[in-house]
C-alpha cells in the first residue's frame, strides 16, 4: 500500500463517511432487510460491518488489537444511526492529532502508517456507500472523485489478476469505457452493476 508521505486522508475520509452518512439518513426502518450489492451482506449488516470498521480503526489507534472488534458490530440500535455517528466521532476524535498518520500500526495483514491504513479504509466506506445507494434506490448523489481516487487505489493494491478464491473481492467485471467512475469501482471490485 502506498501514500504519500504528506498526503493527509483524513479530509477524503471525512468526504467518504459523509456520503454513507447521507445514505445512512435517507433509510427507512423497513429498508434494513433490504439485500445490498455486496453479496454477504443486507443493509443492516452492512450498517454494522461499517460501524464495526470505525471502531477497529479506533481500537487500532488506541493500541488496541484490531481484530478482537466485533465485525460486523452486534449492538446496533434500532436503526444504527446512533452508532454510526458516534463511531465516526470516536474515530474522528482519536485520528485528529497529525503524528497518528506516521504512527505504524500492526493490523493481520501487515504494518503500515496511519496514512497508509485511513487511505485504504477511505476506499472501503467509498465502495460501501456505493452499495447502500444501490440498496436504497437513493439515487447517485456520491462524489465521483472519490470513485475515481478508490479505484485507482485498488487497481494497485488490490489487482484483478492477484485475487485469491473467497476472498473480499470478486473477479472484476467488464464494463463499458464511457461507465461512470463508480460503476467502473464496483466492477472492478467485483459487484454486479
């Protein structure tokens, strides 16, 4: 994984959340049950792998052992804005000092910067909000600069051609060359569009 050593993630971090934010608002109770692009998971689990994500990221800043977070988080409210607003802040609160994105960090599969793991996990909340728009039927409201940045992101660190049966990502899927960037992310992550 690779950022530039005076690259701040944080403020497209912040972009990212937004939108699943924006997503998250837009839902309706009954909407939770409702199956997402990605396969493994409805719009409640989602909402909770998000929420178990910000705070792995949070325990991970603290020193805490990422993987012991409970994923996808198992104490959601009723509709998990609550706890997905509070994560965010948690998370927020403890990446705010400037040292943490040159601070290293052991995570199960491998060390890297705070820079280099915001980064990474930037383009993760950027997918996901993809696939909550999809779920909710919200429309396209989603930035296509972070789409663009994501798959960029992935096309380098993640590449169709080194991907390992059953892992997070599918095969890539073929799509037309004038495909908006975020129908181009998610077929190259392995979403169906």
């Amino acid at each position: 994984m690779t950022a530039s050593t005076t690259f701040d993630p944080r403020p497209q971090l912040a972009a990212s959340l937004d939108q699943v934010e924006r997503q998250i608002d837009s839902m309706k109770p009954d909407d939770l049950g409702r199956p997402t692009p990605c396969a493994e998971y409805d719009v409640r689990t989602l909402l909770a792998h998000l929420i178990a994500v910000l705070r792995k990221l949070t325990a991970v800043r603290a020193g805490d052992n990422f993987a012991e977070v409970t994923d996808p988080a198992d104490d959601l409210d009723d509709d998990g804005r609550s706890a997905f607003r509070h994560a965010r802040a948690e998370l927020e609160r403890a990446w705010t000092p400037d040292a943490a994105l040159e601070d290293k960090y052991t995570l199960p599969y491998g060390t890297m910067t705070g820079r280099e793991l915001l980064d990474a996990y930037t383009h993760e909340f950027t997918v996901h909000a993809w696939d909550l728009c999809r779920a909710l039927g919200d429309g396209d409201d989603l930035d296509p600069e972070l789409a663009v940045a994501a798959l960029d992101w992935y096309t380098l660190n993640v590449p169709a051609d080194d991907r390992s049966e059953g892992g997070p990502f599918g095969p890539a899927a073929a799509v037309s060359d004038d495909a908006d960037p975020y129908t181009r992310l998610a077929a190259f992550v392995g979403r169906s569009t």
